[in-house]
C-alpha cells in the first residue's frame, strides 16, 4: 500500500474514531482543540481563525453579530437580544469544557454564519485563536 493511500486511510478511518473518542472524554479547550486538529488533518491556524470569527461569510449575521468584536467581554443574541457570556476560555473558563455543548454551538452558529456546518479546521483555527486571547 502507497503511503499517500496510507494516509488517507488514516485520515477516513482512524481520525473520526480518535476525534469522537476525545470529544466524549474532552474536558479542556486543549483537548477540544486537539480532537478537531486530528479531525481536520492538519495543524490549526490562530490567525485564520481570528480572520474567519470577523468575517462576513455572505448571510446575515457573523460571529461577531452575537458575541461582539472581543471574545474577551459578553456579547447579546443578534435576534433576541439575550446576553450572552464571553466566548474566550480565559475571559470564561466554562467555555469549551463540554464537548456535547460545543458541537451543539457550533453547529448552531455555523449554520447561522455560513448556511452550513463548520469544517473541523475551521473549528480547530477558531479555536486555536480563542485560546490565546488573553
């Protein structure tokens, strides 16, 4: 078997186990992160993920739309204007510390956003940048 054949074996088979098996047990942003980088296949880019949280991807809203220019202060719901608590760990250490919840969000949001799911990269680069906000 080629290794190129190899890898994306890999990559089809082994990293959709191994992303579910760290997402059942993830309890931290890092192991979050690190579930959707083995997903993804590739390593996560905090400056793309700064790029995509402030972009106008074509719909209406933008991540920005709910939870403000800084993931760092709490934002209010585009629609409804309920409050909504900051979206960077280090600003809510709550955040990202139930996988079940995250995907939900994601899910969510992305479809809001995009008019579809977001891609693990995409959710790896975001949330490799929400990390290092300080």
């Amino acid at each position: 078997m080629g290794l190129e054949r190899y890898k994306s074996m890999l990559q089809k088979c082994f990293y959709p186990v191994l992303f579910a098996s760290l997402q059942a047990m993830a309890a931290t942003p890092a192991e979050l992160l690190a579930g959707y980088t083995a997903q993804s296949g590739q390593p996560a880019n905090s400056a793309k993920g700064e790029m995509f949280f402030k972009a106008n991807h074509g719909q209406e809203w933008q991540c920005t739309s709910c939870h403000g220019k800084s993931p760092l202060v709490g934002g209010r719901h585009a629609s409804t204007d309920k409050p909504i608590e900051p979206l960077a760990p280090a600003a809510n250490p709550k955040r990202f510390s139930d996988s079940a919840k995250v995907e939900k969000w994601f899910r969510r949001n992305c479809k809001d956003v995009l008019a579809r799911e977001c891609t693990a990269t995409e959710k790896a680069d975001v949330l490799a940048w929400l990390t290092t906000l300080r």
